[in-house]
C-alpha cells in the first residue's frame, strides 16, 4: 500500500496548486487585456480611416478627380504594410489599390452613406493560409452623384504572431514562477514545521516511567500552542490515570494478601498438631469467612471495571424511592438490631433509575452509616425534590468524618483508619461503588460531616 504523503509534501502541493492556479488567472486576464487592447487600437483606426475616406471622397467632383487624388487617400492608410485601401466604382471597376501584402480584400457588404461607420460594423475573414483578416467596406459619393466603395482592411498576422509569443513568454514564466513556488514553499513549510517534528522528537521520549515530561510548543505558532497544550493535559490525565491504577493495584494487592495470610496462617498452625474435630469445624468457618472477604472484594473491584465501560447497560425503569427505602430498611433491619439502631424514613419521591443499582448505593451507604452510628441512635433516609433533581440523603449520628478526608473518601480503597483495621468488615470499596452508580446515572454523590454531629451522605439524580 503506498505510503500517505507527509504534512509538508501535502502543504507543498496545495500552495503549488493555489499559486498556479492564481499565475494561470492572471496570466489569462492580462492577456486578454493585451488582446483586447491592441485589437481595440487597430479597430479604431480602420474605423477613422473608413470614416476619413469617405469624408474626403465626398468632397471630390468625379471620378477622374478621385483618380487625380489617389496618393492622398492612400496616405491615410500608409504608415503599417498591413493595412490595405481598395476604392471601386458602381461597375467594380479598381479606382485605387493599395495592398502591400496581397491578402484577399473583401467589399461585401457595404456600410451604406450616411449610416455611421462604427467598430461593431468590422467584418473578419481569413486569406487561403488560415490569418485573419480585419476590415470594412462603406460607400462613398461624390459631388456628381457617382456612388463608389471603399474597403479599407488590415492583416491580423503580425497580431497573431505577437500573441503567440505572448503567450509562450508568459507559459514560460509561469512554469519558471512555479518551479520558485514549489522551491520556496516546500523550504518555508519544513521551516514552519520544525516545532511540529520537534514536538514529535519530545513525545518519543515520554513512555510509562517518564509520564512526568511534558511538550513544550516554544515560539511555534498559536495552532501548534493549543495542540501542545491539548497533549499535555492528555499525559495530565494519563499520569493522574497511571497513578490511579498503580494505587489500585497496590490497595487490592494489601486487601488480597491480608485474607491469603490468615488462610494460610491458620491452616498452618492447625496442621502444626492434630487438633478436635470442634477446633477443625472452627477452623473452616474462618477460612469460608476470609473467602467471603476475598469474594466481596474481586465482586467490587469487578463492578468498577464494568462501571467504567462505556458500554456499560443500565436498566432505566420509574422507582417510588419511598417504598424502595423501606424494602432496603427492612433487609438491613437484623443488622440494625444487632447494633442497636434505629433506622427511619421520611420523604417520598419517584426517581428513573436502574432498580439493582439504586438499591445498591443506598445499601452501601446504610451499611456504613450502620458502621460508625452508636447505639441507641437513630439513621435516617430522606427522600426530596430538590431544584428539579430528585435528593436521596443517608444521615446519622456519630464522630464525623475530619475534613482533611472529605475530598477522598469516595477514591478507591481509600479508608479515614490507614491502619485498616476495620478491614475484615470493609474493602475500602463501597462508596466508590456509590459514585460510580451515579455517574452511571448522570447524577453525584456528596458528603457533609460535622465533628460528633452528624454525617450525611446525599445522593443526586436527574430529575424526569
């Protein structure tokens, strides 16, 4: 397959084609100006002679006094070999001939006396070589009534000759004009593309570990500015998205060596001395409550990568959010109890959402705020039009959340505790599964917490 042409031969080529198509434009108006203008010239001057010599004719008795005065009347068209001057009689008779070159003269038709003679009256023929010819033919009178015509013509190959050259001088010109246009053309795009392939060098060094680096555009053009900068917000991204995933790769590496470690600690120490049968049966109800740990996590982290996938279908149906609160209260209500805590509802509303992802956001944030709330408190789900969107919020009592912790609660197995040691209940996953339903669903998520007040989680949809 052939190669695409480079930027800077396709910009070559496109100024190439402009500047001949500009040279060919101008190149035919002037010389159809300088066409024009020297046949223009000749035109008038037949027509003056014609209109002279009929003039002078009148002004003659007869015919043998026409004859007396033929040098005067061929002095009006000497001065160019190519002009010719031919006066006959009623009869066709020659009276006076004046052709240098002896090309055909034509007295056919006749401008009749008294119309004025005028260029639009010029007549053009050609001899028996193919060179045109330019004249016109009036009738004169003389005194004695005696009608003769006169043809006065003018030879158009000394014309023709010199616009052949014209034109050869002027498709010469051209060719050399955009010989120095390709030239010229093909040296200032390198030149202006120089940032370009400079920029080009610079992107060659960037790679996975060097993600730090970033183009510099230096005197380029504006154009090449805004790419520059376009492509280093791009490694902003692919930098802060790297980063992201190395943390994420570390955080799920931590979470998944904790549950392997007690695995396989466990199990060595129960092989280190035969033990009772209770003590084995003890011993697999750990391992199964470290494989649910392990199985939440990967189901978690699983939902993410689905998440994050542009394809990624939701199944949009009209919910009444108050009776979707009160099944969710109920299922967490052993939960609830078992902590001591009271959970109510307030509020109605009907939001369009996908069912099994509603649910579980609200869940997750109910599991947390069954988390943190103390006994004997009270959690409580609200649900509210607010300014044309639909607000679900999860508030409950408790120490707060600090401040400095707020702008990365929702990040990926981020914990407030960095010693983890709320671990085996939590993969530091749930609220980032809570964000990323509701960008799913075109809405946020946000949090207030006020020190030993209270925490509220608010969720925002769309409104209908």
């Amino acid at each position: 397959m052939m190669r695409s042409l480079s930027l800077s031969t396709r910009l070559t080529a496109t100024f190439t084609v402009i500047t001949a198509v500009c040279f060919i434009l101008v190149g035919w108006l002037l010389y159809r100006a300088a066409e024009q203008r020297i046949y223009a010239q000749d035109e008038t001057n037949l027509v003056l002679s014609a209109r002279h010599l009929r003039r002078f004719v009148a002004e003659l008795d007869s015919i043998a006094d026409l004859k007396a005065h033929q040098d005067r009347m061929v002095v009006s068209v000497l001065g160019d070999p190519s002009n010719a001057l031919r006066i006959v009689d009623d009869t066709g008779q020659i009276i006076a001939d004046h052709n240098p070159t002896g090309f055909p003269v034509d007295l056919q038709p006749a401008v009749p006396t008294g119309q004025r003679i005028l260029t639009s009256m010029l007549r053009t023929w050609r001899d028996d070589h193919g060179l045109s010819i330019r004249g016109v033919a009036v009738t004169g009178q003389l005194r004695d009534g005696t009608h003769v015509t006169i043809a006065v013509a003018r030879s158009l190959a000394d014309r023709e000759a010199l616009l052949r050259h014209y034109r050869r001088d002027m498709a010469l010109r051209l060719l050399a004009g955009l010989i120095a246009a390709i030239v010229l053309s093909h040296l200032l795009v390198r030149r202006a593309l120089r940032p370009l392939r400079s920029m080009a060098i610079d992107a060659a060094t960037i790679h996975a570990q060097s993600l730090h680096k970033r183009l510099t555009a230096g005197n380029a053009p504006a154009e090449l500015h805004a790419l520059s900068g376009a492509l280093n917000d791009m490694l902003d991204r692919l930098e802060g998205g790297f980063a992201r995933v190395w943390q994420f790769t570390v955080d799920l590496a931590h979470d998944l060596r904790t549950p392997i470690g007690n695995l396989r600690g466990t199990n060595e120490v129960a092989l280190a001395h035969p033990r009772t049968p209770a003590e084995y049966q003890a011993l697999l109800g750990s391992n199964i409550e470290e494989c649910d740990r392990v199985s939440r996590t990967i189901e978690s982290v699983l939902f993410l990568a689905r998440a994050d996938n542009p394809q990624f279908a939701l199944q949009r149906a009209p919910l009444d959010v108050g009776t979707e609160l009160e099944r969710i209260t109920e299922y967490f209500e052993g939960l609830a109890s078992e902590a001591g805590v009271h959970i109510k509802v307030q509020g109605r509303a009907t939001v369009h959402a996908d069912r099994d992802l509603f649910r579980r956001a609200v869940g997750n944030l109910l599991s947390n705020a069954l988390r943190y709330t103390p006994p004997g408190e009270t959690i409580t789900l609200l649900a509210e039009r607010s300014d044309g969107a639909v607000m679900i919020a999860v508030e409950n009592p408790g120490e707060g959340i600090p401040p400095e912790h707020l702008a990365q609660l929702f990040d990926r197995f981020y914990r407030v505790d960095r010693s983890r040691n709320d671990s085996a209940n939590s993969t530091g996953l749930g609220l980032s599964i809570v964000k990323s339903i509701m960008e799913l669903h075109g809405g946020r998520v946000s949090v207030d917490s006020q020190p030993h007040g209270m925490t509220r989680f608010t969720l925002w949809f769309p409104g209908d």
